[in-house]
C-alpha cells in the first residue's frame, strides 16, 4: 500500500518559514485534500513530498514514485495531446503501445476533450484544456501517488464535475494529495481533509 510519512518537517525560503514541526501520514487509497490560505505551503508540501524541495529539518519518506499536476500544466509543446499522456509509459510492443493510445483517448475524452483536439498540440488548447491534459498525464501514469497542484483552477463547474469525478474513481487504486483553495467544490467526493498551518 502506498503512504507517505513526514516526521518533524521544517523547511523555509530563506528567513521565511513555511513549516515548522510538522508531522503527518498518508495512506493510500484514497484522497488527502490539501487547503488552507494562500501561501500556507500547499505547493510546497507537494514538492517536498516529491522530492523537488529538500526539507531543512526532518524527514519525508514516500514508499512510491510519485506522478505530479502542476499548476503551470508544463506540457512538451512539440508533442500533440495524446502524446503527452502517452508518453508516461513505456510499452513493450507495438500492441501494447496502440492499447496505451486507446485508453489514453478515452481518459481525455472523459474529460471533454474530442480526438481533433488530442491529435493538436498543446499551444492550440486554451488554458484550462491544457490543465485538464496535465491532470490526464498525471492519472495515466502507472506511478501510484498521484500530486495534483490546483487542477481546477482554471475550469467551469462543468469541467470541475468531470475531473472530480475521474479523481474519485482513480482513488480506488491510487494515493491522491489534490491541493486547493476552494475545498467547496470538492464536496463531491469523499476526501480526507487537512488543513495546512499558516505561519505567518
């Protein structure tokens, strides 16, 4: 089973504490919702957990590789759509390959995206077609920690029902960290909530 363990964490950016003491675990499957105020370390905590960020002081163990959203979708532009899902796993045939196309398509068009737009590249997308491609990459990878850094930000209630629900049913197999600043909307589905402390 996946899990994360963070014993005594502290870390700063330079005189600017962001954590201090701080101890937490998660356990997989399921969904550990992230809030908290604006600059509380939601992105941090991520980053730490996925080995971007170093703590000062303490420990982060992580039993498995982890698969992040970012915010900034960071998506290979001379890649179409389809291959920036793909692109996270590895096949070892030719048919494994076409079935890891198949399923891919089938995720993006559950997210309401059409086979024109997953033949297109990234830079004919708009900004919320783009971080729902990025949320995609993230599910479609075989890694079973999935960070999701605000994958709705950018999106309509409509699109947030959608990724909502795919999140749900990805949790069944996944450990799933999905930071937000509108915990409202993830009423939905069935979540672990922490709060991250302010020290400001």
């Amino acid at each position: 089973m996946a899990e994360i363990v963070i014993s005594d964490l502290s870390f700063a950016y330079g005189k600017k504490p962001v954590f201090k003491s701080f101890s937490y675990a998660f356990n997989g499957p399921g969904v550990y919702l992230l809030t908290g105020p604006s600059g509380c370390g939601k992105t941090t905590m991520l980053r730490l957990i996925a080995g971007l960020e170093k703590p000062s002081g303490g420990m982060v163990f992580v039993s498995d590789p982890c698969a992040f959203a970012f915010q900034e979708y960071r998506l290979f532009p001379q890649m179409t759509v389809l291959q920036n899902v793909t692109c996270v796993r590895d096949p070892k045939s030719k048919d494994e390959a076409a079935e890891n196309e198949t399923s891919a398509l089938e995720l993006l068009s559950s997210l309401g995206l059409t086979r024109e737009e997953c033949e297109s590249t990234p830079d004919a997308l708009s900004g919320g077609m783009k971080q729902r491609v990025s949320l995609a990459r993230a599910l479609f990878s075989p890694h079973p920690i999935k960070l999701l850094d605000e994958v709705t930000k950018e999106l309509d209630q409509k699109s947030i029902a959608l990724v909502l629900d795919l999140i749900a049913r990805y949790s069944e197999r996944s450990l799933i960290l999905f930071s937000t600043h509108h915990p409202e909307d993830c009423e939905r589905i069935t979540t672990e909530r922490l709060e991250l402390p302010s020290l400001h």
